[in-house]
C-alpha cells in the first residue's frame, strides 16, 4: 500500500522527466504567475487604464513556456515508470 500511494506521487512527475519536489517547483510557480495573473486582471476589471496587457502577457509567456517544454523529447516512459516502482531499468530482463 504505501509503495502505491508513494508511486502515484512520482509517477506523473518521472513521466515529465522531474522528481517530485521539482514538480512541485514548477507547478508552484505557474500558480504564482497565473494569481499575479488575475490580480492584474481584476485590478484592470476595476480600473481599465490600469494593467491593460499585463495578464495576457503573462498567459502568453506561460503558454510559450509551457508548448517548448512538450517540444523537448520525453523521457522514457518505461524508465520513468520503472523508476517510480523502485526497479532498476538497466538490469535488464533475461529471458531464456
């Protein structure tokens, strides 16, 4: 059981190529910048001369951010995988 509960929080990080806390790094910083974000655009909302491309531009970097970042080669699934499970993925597997 807790091997499981421990893999499902590796699991989506290995297969983005990041451990856990890096993961939690990156996605922590989209949340910053996306409630900086909607400051900006509720602020805008209320006073129109204020902040009049701040929030889409911060969207617009994010997206470009986010789109090279799916661009890079994945890393191995099955690695990734093996790895979250705790096996060694170059030990190979012998097959008689």
């Amino acid at each position: 059981m807790k091997q499981r509960l421990v893999a499902v929080f590796r699991e989506h990080p290995a297969s983005v190529g990041e451990t856990y806390l890096q993961h939690l790094g990156v996605a922590f910083g989209y949340s910053l910048r996306l409630f900086t974000a909607a400051l900006a655009a509720l602020v805008h909302g209320f006073l129109p001369f204020l902040f009049k491309t701040s929030a889409s531009a911060i969207i617009t970097q994010m997206h470009d951010e986010m789109a090279a970042r799916k661009a890079r080669p994945a890393p191995d699934q099955t690695i990734g995988l093996a790895l979250t499970a705790g096996l060694d993925p170059l030990a190979g597997s012998s097959s008689s």
